[in-house]
C-alpha cells in the first residue's frame, strides 16, 4: 500500500521537480559505462564540464534517411578547437594553485567532444548531467564530485540546444563562442551565459566600419541557418540606418555547396560592389574561396566576420593572393600569462590521460603512432611508409597557421569562462549573506545547488589576468570588444593579420570603433581606400537627385540652384545662403555679397558727376553773359528776372543729380527727390510764367483788354510761387506719412547687396513726378498757342521745343525706370534730370547766346524793331 502512494509521489517529483531529481536521487538506475571525453576528477572537489568540438563530423547512412537514422562520426581532427580543450585545463591548473581564489577546494573537468554536431552537443550534455554511458534524465549517477557548470558549446545551434534543457534545472551554463543574439533572451534561455559577444554588435560594429569607409554599395553572402541569417539581417538594418544599400544578398546553403558557388560568383561578377560581406561559418568559406581562387576573380575586398577571419582558409598558401587586404572582425585578442609555454610544453608522455593528444600530435606532424598503423595506413598514396610518430617532435618549430599559440582569441574567451565559475563558486563559498536563498547560511561543497550558483556566476565582477574587467549584464551577456584585422601578404612572400582597429561597445556610438587607415593594405591592387558605391559621390557644389526605380544609393549629382550650397561632397540637399551671403563660383562656400551703389569711383557714376558739374558750370557762364549783357535789348525783352531765376533753378536741377550719386544715406535719401521735384517745378513753373507773360502783354494791347490789370511783374512770380507751392504740400505729405529710406536691397540682383534709397511711398512719387508732368504739359500747350507772336519778343518757340524735350525725356524714363534695378534706375533718373535740364538749358538759352557773342547787330533795338516791323 505505501508502495502504491510513493511511485506516484516520485512520478511528481520528476515533473514538477527536475532539479531536486537530478541532484538528490538515488543512482540505482544509472549504468557507468566508458565514454569519449577527457576527464579528470581525482582529488577533485568540484567538476567543471565542457563540450568542445576537437572533431568535424562525417556523415553516413547505409540505407535512405527514411529507413535508418544517419550516424554521426567524429573523423576530421580540429587544431585550433583542441586548443580550448587544453586551455580549460590550463585555466584549471592555474586556480588550483591559487591560494586566495577558491583555498582549500579543487576543480576537476570532464570534457566531451561534440564535433560541431547538434545532436552530439545534445548526446554530451545529458551524459555529464547523468554521468551514466546509457543517458538517465533527471538522474545523477556520478559516483564522485558532482558537475557543477558546462562550459560549451562553440556553435550557437547546438548551444541552443543545450541551453534548453540546461534552462530546465537551472543549470548553470557558459558558451565561449556562441553568438546568436537569441540566446540572450532570459525566458527562453534562464541559465545560459557567454563570454563571447553577443552578434548583433558585431552588425553594428560592421555597419560602422563599412560607413567608416565610405562604403555604401555592397554585396552580402550569408549562411543559411541561424547565424548567417539573422546576422546578416541585423546587419541590413544597420547599413539602412548608415545610408548604405544592398546591392546583392544570396544565401549560401550548408549542403551541396557545389551547385550554389558558381551562381554566387557569376552574382559577384555581375555586382559593381567593390565590398562583399561573407557572414559565413568557416566550413563554407573554404570551398567558396578555392572556388574565387579558379576564376582569378580579384579587384574585390572581402569583409569578414568573426566566424571565419581567423579560420584554417588563411593556412592555404595558393589562395594568399586572393584572400589579401580582407579585413573584418574579430574576436578580442587578450593576454593570458603563460599559456603559451603551456601550450608548447604538452607531450603524449606528460599526459596519457589525454585522449585527444596522439591525435593532435599526428595531425600537426604528419605521422602515425605505430599503435595506429594498420595495412591500410601503412603506405601513402605514392608507395612510401607512412611517418611514425616518435615523441620526439618539437611543437616550437610549427608554422603558426597550423598551431598557434600566440593568437589567443577564442581561448582568451575559454580562459575568461572558467574564471567566472571560479570566482563565482568563491563568492558562493565565502558565506555571502546576500542572495534571495542563503537566509544568512554558509553554502558547503556537498549543498552546491547549479541553481544557487547560477545566481553567484551572474553577478561576478573580476579583473583577469590581462587587466581587464569582467562581468555579465543582465542577460547573461559581456560587453562587446571586437578586434579589427586585416590580412596581409607581404613582399617576401610571408603573410601575417595586422590589428588595425577595435569596436568596443561600451563606448557611445560616435567613440566606439576606432581604425588605423594608414595600417590597412588592401588588395587587388589598390593602394588606398577602394571606392565601393553604387554613384560617385557628388562634388562640393551638388547635390544628389535619385534615379527613379533604383536604390537610395544610385543617384546623378546636379548643381545646386541659384543662392545655395553645399560644402561637403554627396549632398542630398543644398543649404541656402543667408541673405546678405552669396555662394560662391563653385557653389560650395557662401561669400559676403557684393555690395553695389552708384559710386563716384566707377565709370558709370563719375561720368554722371562730370556731366552734372559740367552743365552746372555752363548754366553759370549764361547766366554771367545775361547779367554782364542785362542792359541789352535781347535781355530786357525776354523778361531778364525770370531768366535769372530760371538760369540759377536750371544750375539746381544739374547739381540736385550729385545727391543721387555715392552711397546712399539716410539724409540724401530723404532730400533727393524732394529736391528734385521742388527745383524742377520751380524751372518749369518760371517757363509757364515767361510764356504766360508774353501772351498776356501782347493781348493786353488790343482795345478792352481785360488782361491789362495782368500786366506787371507780380503775376509771373505768383505763378511760380503758386506751382512751386503745390509740389511743395505734395513733398511735405509725403516725408510726413511714407519718407524714403535706406534699404539693403537683396533681391534684385543675385549675389549683389543693392544700397538704395527705397521711395517709401510709391504713389507720393507717382504723384511728383506726376504733377510735375501736368505742369509741363500745360507749359507745353501754352507755348504752342504762342508761337505765332512777333518773334522780338516771343520765347515761345523755343520753349516749345525745350517742353517738347523735357515731356519726351520723362516719358520715356518712366516705363525704362520701372524695368530697371539697383544701381542702374538711379543711372536713368540721374540721366534724365540732366537730359531735361540740358534741353531746356540749350533750347531757351543757347540761340540767345549766340546772338549776344556772336551777332551783336542783332542784338539792337534798331534791328529788333526792323524785324517786329516786317
């Protein structure tokens, strides 16, 4: 009856329960057995297990999948992988016989092979958990020290495998290459940590270099399964982020690559990406680049990632030249004091219990220990014995391609994973009371819980041997550090990895990788940064314009328009130059404008100047001749008051012009067409006034005139002071409501800053001007009707023509001044005051000079009288 109720209690225990049935049940299930690892427990206290993969697997299968499973073989014998092997045992050693880290308490390890097979990482994890030949789960049929962590597995396939059933008892687990960014995920992967980066920062860190370049036109390979995928893809992401495009991305399979290479190198040729990415794993790198090697294909770089930049490819002597100036990333190089003469000091005799050392020591030399001879192996492919193997080889004299002991990359990782657990099961055996299970109890060797030092492994923070601090972020994860490497053929013939930059990821975006350029040698046959785009980048002055149906990164350059910039090359939008800034010829820096005016310096206003003086100088000389010559005939008959007046408005009119001319101020600005327009109403008015005068004395003698009471020297002078009057309110309105100003005129010319003087009312000038226009109009008309009085004493035709050439002058300036700009409409109203005042200078004055200089009989009351009679 007990019976009955305990197998079910059990039976609950197992499924509830995993973790208190794998370490407290009893092992009478479990059946020992003999299995392939490297194992030392001993004396030991504690068992560290690990799953490395010193093999590569051979596949076979006697008849179709479908009838019999396929067998997994563990043949090809992995150099570099076995060196993890012998690093976890040197970091072993190494805190065995440190007094202060974990006194009193000895490691042991048991290591299994899982050559780079799922289901052999699988096998491996549930024998060290079991301890038994035949696998128990939930069983612990150790005999000694139990395995307290598993350190493994390289492959982030079968690290995932591992890591889920790890997950199920809390087990304690460390990957010191695995990389995929999902196993960061806590809910599906509680226990798993690693010492290797997490990739997507290899994607950032790729992104950057790749932009760092200049690059953004590239091709990418990847591997079809999860860590070429979703690595490729994080980096696809990235590059989008950077403004680089993809021009290619094909997927490399992990079988029959055979029917998959030469598509993909017709894709490679077909590209104008001078970057290709190959997010590949190391077993696919080989046969692809022997592939690149046949067809010569050169003129490429190759971007590697941390899968395969240090890889036994780089050990083929015939594909140097095609793998020269490859650069990517890699695994952070760290020191570890010693194991380099470790590594050289490991002998079959030294270690018989090494399983795996007869048979690196006959992969590296090229032998065969007699105990493995047989018929079959005995002789060559060209009838010669085979090379026994006789101990006595030296490892010193190995090329480094083949076992180095120097590059300590993913060993540095191995090495910095055990000293984690180190330091984690010592801060669990140090009476630690914090934690959320000690309730203030020391935790002994025999109450090691995987779950309890699970906890203590997380929160490790430890400086290791290189001086380097470690630790595990919240999910489970180091801090990125990646090295940047560049393959190197050098002249003589030998070849080398140069670090030539860094990527750390605890520093912001802007710091976190760092590259020495002048470091980097790149291949087929560039001597500096090979260009890798897609379109040129666009000159300083253009701006980029993308092409319809093509990527971001396919586009023509275009100058910018009128009033932009752009200062740096492959712009895609030109900046506009502020308003008193102008761009230069080449459109790349904007440069003050040009600032204009009608100067006294240039041709243009000099040339006005002169005239303006000249003028003002003649018009001065007539008016000394008409006083000297005043007691004349030909003077008192033409009204000489007014033809003072009108001599010294005339020199007004030509010296008013000279305020128009010179840079513009806010005093010449508000007196230049007021002046103008007072002065010129005053000349026009005093002609109106001299024509008015001879109509009304000649019809003021005809019987009955009315206009005799006209008749006098008041009525031409309240005729100007009347017209001059009204252009005066006309000019005082207007400074009083909208004066004329400065203004820094931006617009009218390009890359020109215009100094003039802005009219402030447009229609008060319109008025000016206007009125101005009525007035000679009407001085026009009079003189017209007055032209057929005797001409002794008539001005008339004269004043015709002189009206006719002011009205013609301003009538044409008008439509010529509206279509004008900057400096060149104060050229035209200046023009146009001298043309006007010239003519009425020349048509009313000139003809009587003539006659006082130069025909004085004519100027007699006897000939004046004569003529009146005829």
């Amino acid at each position: 009856m007990r019976c009955r109720v305990l197998v079910p209690l059990l039976l609950l225990l197992l499924l509830f329960f995993p973790c208190l049935a794998l370490s407290e049940l009893s092992a009478a299930r479990c059946r020992l057995g003999g299995r392939r690892a490297l194992a030392y427990r001993g004396e030991a206290d504690i068992v560290i297990g690990g799953i490395v993969p010193v093999h590569l697997t051979a596949v076979y299968s006697e008849l179709a999948y479908r009838t019999k499973p396929r067998l997994v073989r563990c043949e090809t014998f992995f150099v570099e992988a076995y060196q993890y092997v012998l690093t976890m045992v040197f970091a072993i050693e190494e805190i065995n016989h440190n007094i202060r880290l974990l006194p009193n308490t000895t490691l042991g390890f048991e290591i299994f092979d899982s050559c780079y097979e799922d289901m052999k990482a699988v096998e491996c994890v549930l024998r060290l958990l079991s301890g038994s030949k035949d696998m128990a789960p939930n069983y612990n049929c150790h005999s000694g020290p139990q395995t307290a962590v598993i350190i493994g597995d390289i492959l982030s396939s079968a690290t995932m495998q591992v890591a889920r059933i790890l997950g199920l008892y809390r087990f304690p687990q460390i990957s010191y290459g695995s990389s995929l960014p999902i196993l960061s995920d806590k809910l599906q992967f509680p226990s798993f940590l690693r010492t290797a980066p997490n990739s997507d920062y290899q994607s950032i860190g790729l992104a950057q270099m790749i932009a760092h370049f200049g690059w953004n036109w590239i091709g990418i390979i990847a591997s079809n399964h999860d860590f070429g995928l979703s690595g490729s893809l994080k980096l696809i992401d990235q590059l989008a982020k950077r403004g680089v495009c993809v021009d290619f991305f094909e997927m490399l399979p992990m079988q029959n690559l055979g029917n998959r290479i030469p598509q993909i190198i017709a894709r490679i040729k077909k590209s104008s990406a001078k970057a290709i990415v190959f997010y590949l794993i190391k077993s696919q790198v080989v046969p692809l680049m022997e592939a690149l090697y046949r067809v010569n294909l050169t003129g490429r770089v190759w971007v590697a990632v941390v899968s395969w930049i240090v890889s036994p490819v780089f050990a083929k002597k015939e594909l140097w030249e095609t793998l020269h100036g490859t650069i990517g990333f890699s695994v952070h190089r760290g020191e570890i004091p010693g194991l380099s003469a470790f590594l050289s000091s490991i002998h079959p005799s030294k270690y018989p219990q090494d399983i795996f050392i007869q048979s690196f020591w006959e992969n590296v030399f090229g032998c065969k220990w007699p105990s493995n001879v047989t018929d079959t192996t005995s002789e060559s492919n060209y009838g010669m014995k085979a090379l026994i193997c006789t101990g006595k080889e030296v490892l010193d004299g190995l090329d480094f391609n083949m076992y180095d002991i120097q590059n300590f990359r993913v060993v540095y990782n191995v090495y910095n994973a055990v000293y984690a657990v180190a330091h984690g099961l010592h801060h669990l055996f140090s009476c630690q009371t914090e934690g959320p299970f000690t309730h203030g109890k020391c935790v002994g060797i025999h109450m090691l819980r995987p779950w309890k030092l699970l906890h203590h492994i997380r929160s490790v923070l430890f400086t290791n041997s290189a001086g380097e601090t470690m630790f595990f972020d919240e999910n489970g994860d180091l801090p990125a550090v990646y090295d940047i490497l560049n393959w190197q053929l050098l002249p003589d013939g030998t070849s080398r990895y140069m670090k030539v930059g860094m990527f750390d990821s605890t520093l912001p975006d802007e710091q976190s990788i760092s590259i020495n350029d002048s470091a980097i040698v790149w291949g087929g046959g560039y001597t500096q940064t090979p260009a890798s785009v897609c379109s040129d980048l666009c000159p300083p002055g253009h701006r980029k314009a993308h092409l319809q149906g093509q990527p971001p990164c396919c586009f023509d350059c275009i100058p910018c328009p009128m009033g932009e910039i752009s200062s740096l090359g492959d712009a895609a939008e030109c900046v506009k130059c502020p308003d008193y800034l102008w761009p230069n010829g080449n459109q790349d820096k904007c440069i003050p404008k040009h600032v204009e005016f009608l100067s006294y310096e240039e041709p243009m206003g000099a040339a006005l100047a002169s005239i303006s003086a000249s003028f003002s100088v003649v018009t001065l000389v007539i008016f000394y001749i008409f006083t000297k010559y005043r007691d004349t005939p030909l003077v008192k008959a033409n009204n000489r008051g007014l033809s003072y007046l009108l001599l010294m408005s005339l020199t007004l009119c030509f010296l008013c012009s000279l305020i128009f001319i010179g840079k513009p101020r806010r005093v010449t600005c508000l007196l230049r067409q007021v002046v103008f327009g007072i002065v010129f109403t005053v000349c026009v008015a005093t002609v109106l006034a001299k024509t008015i005068t001879v109509i009304v004395v000649f019809n003021a003698t005809k019987p009955g005139s009315k206009l005799r009471m006209w008749v006098g020297p008041r009525t031409p002078y309240c005729i100007i002071l009347f017209c001059s009057f009204i252009q005066t309110i006309i000019c005082i309105t207007w400074l009083s409501t909208s004066p004329p100003f400065v203004d820094f005129n931006m617009e009218s010319e390009a890359g020109i800053i215009t100094i003039e003087c802005n009219e402030g009312s447009f229609t008060m000038f319109c008025c000016l001007l206007g009125y101005l226009g009525v007035l000679s109009s009407i001085s026009f008309l009079v003189a017209f009707l007055a032209r057929k009085l005797p001409d002794s004493f008539n001005e008339a035709k004269f004043i015709t023509f002189s009206m006719l050439m002011f009205l013609s002058v301003w009538l044409l300036f008008i439509p010529t001044y509206l279509s004008s700009k900057g400096k060149y409409m104060v050229a035209e109203e200046t023009f146009a005051i001298l043309s006007s005042s010239s003519g009425l200078l020349g048509c009313i004055f000139f003809p009587k000079c003539y006659i006082i200089l130069l025909r004085p009989e004519r100027n007699s009351k006897k000939y004046l009288m004569r003529k009146t009679s005829s």
